[in-house]
C-alpha cells in the first residue's frame, strides 16, 4: 500500500467514525425515531471537546486525531508532512487532553499543529 493511502485510508475513516457518532447522539438525545440521512447529518469538528476524543478507543482516537492532522494540513495547503513532527503533536495534543478534558480539542489541537 502506497504511503498516500495509508495516510487517506485513516482521515476517511475517522470521518465517517465521527460523523455516525454525533448523529446517532443527536438524534437519540432528540427523541427522533428514525435518525437523520447521510445527505441530512453534519458534524461540527468545533463541538468536540478534549474528553470526546480521550473516551474513544485506541484504533479510533489515533483516527480522530490523524482526521484533526489532515484538517490543519490541509488548512494549510501542505501535501507534505514529517511523520515524527506529526507524532509530537499528536503525543502532546493527547497529554494535554488528560489534564484538560473540557478544553476544546480542534482549538486545543491548533497549538500542537504548527
């Protein structure tokens, strides 16, 4: 496999792990018998805080935060990256987290993402 896919495999993942998370919650904490469509749901990345990402489990935390990477590459425009730089500010953004649960984690993850 490619170094590309390995890399997209996870961002498309974590967004579609992220996306029916919110919207199963969403529409359970609004009574709704039959949730949303896919056309239908969105998910704001802002409404995440620091906790939501420390609560998921270890294959799906590492795609959250490789979506929250992808995000801020992106935002940038970069095609390229320096894996241990990544790593850094994963491992950071993570011990943060711990020590601040109700912090944000997109604005939380913006420090760590230079």
């Amino acid at each position: 496999m490619s170094q590309v896919s390995r890399v997209a495999a996870p961002f498309l993942i974590a967004a579609s792990v992220l996306v029916a998370a919110t919207a199963d919650s969403a529409a359970q904490s609004q009574g709704k018998a039959n949730p949303p469509t896919a056309a239908e749901r969105t998910t704001d990345m802002n409404a995440f805080l620091c906790k939501d990402i420390m609560r998921l489990s270890g294959e799906d935390r590492s795609i959250a935060i490789g979506l929250m990477h992808g995000y801020f590459l992106g935002k940038k425009g970069a095609t390229g990256y320096v894996s241990s730089a990544l790593s850094k500010a994963s491992d950071d953004f993570v011990e943060y987290c711990l020590d601040n649960p109700a912090a944000k984690a997109l604005e939380t993850f913006a420090k760590f993402a230079k």
